[in-house]
C-alpha cells in the first residue's frame, strides 16, 4: 500500500469518528433540553396548583394551642370568688401566652383567681369530670367522686386566704399542712392527691425523702380508702420511730397486707402500734403470711379434690402461648420461658424459694400464667435465676414480679422484664 493511500485512510477514520461525536453530543444536548423543558412545566403546574391546596389547607380544622377564656373559666368554676377573683372583668380576646398547657392554667390563675403558687397535684385532680356518661346518657357517679369534691374544697380552703390548717384539723398538723402545700408530687391521677396527703405525713415526721417517698406511694396502694384510719397512722410513727431501719417497698407492702387484715377486724380484736417495735410487727407479718399460705395450700387441696371428677388436669396444661424470649447483652445470655407443668412450678419454688408451686390449678383453669427469668453467663457457663412472674391471663397483665425469697427485682432483671412484656403486648401492672 502506498503512502498516499495510508493518509487517505486515515484522514476517512478521523473523519468518521468526529461525525460520531458530533452525532452523540448533538443528542445529549437534547436530551438536556427535553429534561429542562419537562422541569418547567412540572413547576408551572404546581404553581397553577399552588391556590388550590393552599385553599384546601385552610379548610382544616387546626387545634387551638392557646385557647380562649371559656375553657380555664369552665375548669376553674368550682372555686368561690375571693377579694384576688377578675374572672368577671377578663377580656374576651384574652389568650395565654405559652403554648405549655401547664404554664397556660399556672397563667391563668394567677392573672384572675390567686396570685401565689398552688399544689399541681391539687390542680390537675381538680380537672377530672365528676360524673361519666355511658352511651344511654346515663351520669354515672366515678369511684373516686368523694376524694374529688375533698380536692375541690382544698382548693377553695387555700385560695380563701386564711389559715388551710384551721380549716383541715381533721386531716392535719400545722407541720404536715406546711408540708402538703409545700411538697411536690408528680401527678398520674386522682390518687396521687393520696401520695402528697402520705408524703407530707411522713415529711413532717422528719423522715428522708426517698423513704418518704416509697412509704407514700406503698400507702397508697394499700390504704387509698383508709388514708385517716388511725391504725394505718400508728403504722407510719411506727416507721417514723425506727429511722435506722432499711425499708425495702417488698417488705412495707407485706406489713401493709398484715395491717390491713387488722382493719378489718380491729372491732373484733383490738390492735394498736403503741409500746411495739419494728421487729415485732415484722414477725407478726411473716406469722400472718405463714397462716395465709396454709390456709390457701388446705383450701387448694380441697378444691382439686372437689374438682377431680371434671376435665381439668392440674399436672399440665396450654399456657398463655408466648414463645421464650431471648435477649443477650455483654457476656449474659438473658431468657424468659412460661412454665407449663406442675413439675415446673414445683422446682421453681424450691429454687426461687417462694409459693409459686400453689399456682398450678390456677394456671391449669386458664387463670394466670407463670414465668420464669434467667441470666446464663456466657463466660462461666452457670445459669442463675434471676425472677419469677406472674401474668393475668384475661387482661395480659404482669401482676408480680419477685426474686428470690419474694425479694424486689434488680433494676438490670426489670430492664429484661419491661422488653419481654413490650415484644410480647404485656402490660405491667406490678401489685406491691
């Protein structure tokens, strides 16, 4: 081949290939200018329909954050006017300034009703409605209606401006009213009123806060329609009198137990806290318990013995249908299984050292469900129970949790716990 040729060819080659250049960048610079072209009538489309929606936003129904006056004026109406009450002078455009529902009644109240500070927990249990309606527009009068109106007259006693403590002799010293008025309860609901009644109690005993603390939410519990019952007030000087004492909650609610049998038949047989130490009310507890649990095991026994000739089998049974649990963290294998034999409960017991093995014709009817909770350390290879539960089957409710000998949970073992009863829909609901 000449060389002439050879440049022939090559100059055809380039040429070609500046052709198919030209070809591809000619054809992506269109597809840039379809794509822009698209853009905009995308945009012009939503501006066009821009008014529309906006028009459409407006229809909806926003929830007021800061509402009128009508509402506190509702809420607040059970309180009597005093020489600091403007609520017949408030203007109609009146809005409270924070959208913190909490600072809007603390504002309101102290712009129109009382200008010093109240009890919280007063407050918010004022707020509850006195009666429900059913859906045959029946009133039905709630539980908890007395302790309702005893809020309300607090309120207006405090809001009086004269002495609260001459007003509720009956229900304070003039150290436990300083301190009602003065303690701060957290509220969840109507019965926490009872917890500051307790806490203030036990604060002007001079006893810690932490201690007064779990002694009033334990009374609560147990005592919330016997709150002035002398015997459950002889009880706190009793735990007043020996500050030495390590009270754990576990053991204040079995001595509450103990002291709420003794209310029930204190007209029968007379029993008083005065001249008794701490030491022998726990005796006389654990003595009580003993004789509960005999004469539960006897009334069980002649229970199944009645109900041998139905189809209930006491020795196995279904259970609650929850699948073990497994949870690991560091070097602890945690798990969580439902014990479903007489066998089970029996061996449970001796471990853990309670009266789990009683349940059995309970679970065996379909009544409760029974757990058991162990740590496997990984590194050791030892298994060590860490707590047994107890589940209401009706409503899927954990009802007690206790470790050994019925001693409180270990903050790490509840941790366990509370994921269980979430990945399983079990609510917690722990008796004391």
């Amino acid at each position: 081949m000449s060389k002439s040729n050879r440049k022939t060819r090559s100059h055809c080659k380039k040429r070609k290939r500046r052709i198919e250049y030209r070809t591809n960048r000619l054809d992506y610079e269109q597809q840039i200018r379809s794509y822009v072209q698209q853009e905009k009538e995308k945009r012009h489309r939503i501006i066009e329909a821009a008014p529309a929606v906006f028009q459409a936003d407006n229809k909806k129904s926003i929830p007021d954050r800061k509402p009128g006056p009508e509402k506190f004026l509702k809420l607040y109406s059970y309180i009597a006017s005093t020489a600091y009450d403007t609520r017949h002078s408030i203007p109609p455009s009146w809005k409270p300034h924070s959208f913190n529902e909490r600072k809007q009644h603390i504002e309101f109240l102290k712009s129109f009703i009382y200008p010093y500070p109240l009890p919280e927990t007063l407050l918010w249990a004022s707020h509850i409605p006195e009666y429900n309606h059913d859906d045959e527009s029946r009133r039905d009068t709630i539980v908890s209606s007395g302790l309702l109106k005893l809020v309300k007259k607090w309120v207006n006693d405090i809001i009086s401006g004269k002495s609260f403590y001459k007003y509720n002799q009956a229900f304070f010293t003039k150290a436990e009213a300083h301190h009602f008025l003065c303690s701060k309860v957290p509220y969840t609901d109507i019965n926490s009123v009872i917890t500051l009644y307790f806490y203030a109690k036990c604060k002007a005993r001079a006893m810690n806060d932490k201690l007064s603390m779990m002694i009033a939410e334990v009374f609560t519990v147990k005592f919330s329609n016997l709150f002035m019952n002398k015997l459950v007030i002889g009880f706190m000087d009793l735990l007043a009198r020996t500050p030495d004492y390590r009270f754990e909650r576990g053991m204040l609610g079995d001595i509450s137990d103990f002291v709420f049998d003794k209310i029930r038949k204190n007209r029968k047989e007379p029993f008083t806290f005065s001249d008794r130490t701490i030491f022998s009310v726990i005796k006389l507890s654990n003595e009580w318990h003993d004789c509960r649990r005999r004469e539960a095991e006897a009334a069980r026994m002649q229970r199944n013995t009645r109900q041998r000739q139905t189809t209930i089998e006491a020795s196995k049974w279904k259970g609650l249908g929850v699948s073990h649990f497994r949870y690991e963290k560091g070097d602890f294998v945690w798990t969580v299984k439902e014990l479903k034999t007489a066998e089970d409960l029996l061996n449970e017991g001796r471990k853990m050292k309670n009266c789990v093995s009683s349940y059995a014709y309970n679970c065996a009817k379909g009544e409760c469900a029974i757990f058991t909770v162990e740590c496997n350390h990984s590194v050791n290879k030892t298994v060590e129970k860490a707590a047994t539960l107890e589940v209401r089957v009706s409503n899927r409710t954990l009802v007690q949790a206790k470790g050994k000998c019925n001693s409180i949970v270990l903050p790490k073992t509840m941790n366990v716990i509370t994921r269980w009863a979430e990945a399983n829909k079990i609510k917690v609901q722990l008796l004391v």
